[in-house]
C-alpha cells in the first residue's frame, strides 16, 4: 500500500520529469482554465512552497487529521475561484525569468527537505495545523493533477509515475466527495454516465 509520504515524492518526481521538458516557448500558451503555462506552472509548485513555508515547530494538537478533511475546509472557506485564479497568476510571475528551471530547483530542494523532516512535525495550514505525514497527500495530489495537467497543456505524454500517482488521487477525490458525487464518479467510471463539465470535487 502506498503511503502519503512515498505517494509525494511519485507525484513530485513527475511533475518535476514534466516540468524539464516544458519548452519555453510555450509559456505563454494555454495552460488550464484562465492561466496560460506559466500560471500553472507557477501555481502547481505552490504545492512544494506550502510545504518549506508552512512547517512550524508548534506542538499543539493537530486542528485536521487526514487530507480529506484539509480539502473539506478548503472547499469551506478558500477555493474562490477568482483567488485561485489570481494566486496562480502571481505564483507564475515570481518564477521570474526562468520560470521551468525555477519551478525544477524549488521542486528538487522541497523533495530534500522533507526526506530530511519527521513526519510529526506540524504544518500550519490557513485552515488548521496539520502533522507533515498527514499534509503530504494534500500536495501529492495537487502535484499529480496538475502534473497531467502540465503534460496535457505542452503536448507531452503522461509519464508512468503520474498514471501510479493517479491510483491514490482518485481515492483521495472520492473520499472527498460527497455520496451523491462518489456514485456519480462510479457511473461514468463504469460507462452509465457522462459528468457534467464543470463537475469537481473540490
């Protein structure tokens, strides 16, 4: 069974694999939604900057236990769409001048800091304090999706760590999801359904 700690460094290894391969050229294209891929670049290694920037030595009781319940809050109160879009924007912009080499060494220095970190330190979350173990998910995730995101954006192919990373990202969705969408996601799954397009979890 893979572990939120061996699921990051899967997930981080290939969006990093994906990142080195990103053509400069193509920053400036469409990336997801709103964000060109420089955007997306920049947001997704906001899931390594989080990490460095969030570990604190704060020996309280953790406020969440699980990734699940990290994303139930974050749908709660911080998933405006706008600031999102806008976070993304900002972090793409502060890659600054070599935005993919920048993305690879923040990625490659936060691999090595947590290899190096207890998973019992705390992360101080805006939604609540969290153990790094059970954080990790969190950031596997987005690294993951965001990885295949990536790939798609700049014609790459999906490297084979993303499609491993991609078996606990969908049990994560569906522990996140409500029982209405988890049968959903099990209709079209299995061919009875199509989702709609704006259809998500988060």
């Amino acid at each position: 069974m893979t572990t939120g700690r061996d699921w990051f460094f899967l997930a981080a290894r290939g969006f990093l694999d994906v990142a080195r391969q990103v053509d400069p050229d193509s920053l400036d294209g469409p990336g997801l939604g709103e964000w060109d891929v420089r955007a997306l670049l920049g947001h997704a290694s906001r899931a390594f900057v989080t990490i460095e920037s969030y570990l604190s030595e704060d020996g309280g009781e953790p406020d969440l236990r699980t990734a699940a319940e990290y994303f139930a809050a974050v749908r709660a109160g911080l998933a405006d769409p706008a600031q999102v879009a806008e976070r993304g924007r900002q972090a793409g912009g502060a890659l600054g001048s070599e935005p993919t080499a920048e993305a690879v060494a923040i990625g490659e220095q936060v691999i090595d800091l947590v290899e190096h970190t207890p998973g019992s330190r705390h992360v101080a979350t805006p939604v609540g304090s969290m153990t790094l173990d059970a954080y990790l998910p969190t950031r596997a995730f987005e690294l993951t999706v965001h990885g295949i995101d990536l790939a798609r954006a700049t014609g790459q192919p999906i490297p084979e760590t993303l499609a491993a990373a991609a078996v606990p990202a969908i049990e994560l969705a569906a522990q996140v999801a409500t029982p209405e969408m988890r049968t959903q996601i099990l209709m079209t799954l299995t061919g009875r359904t199509r989702l709609d397009d704006d259809f998500t979890v988060l």
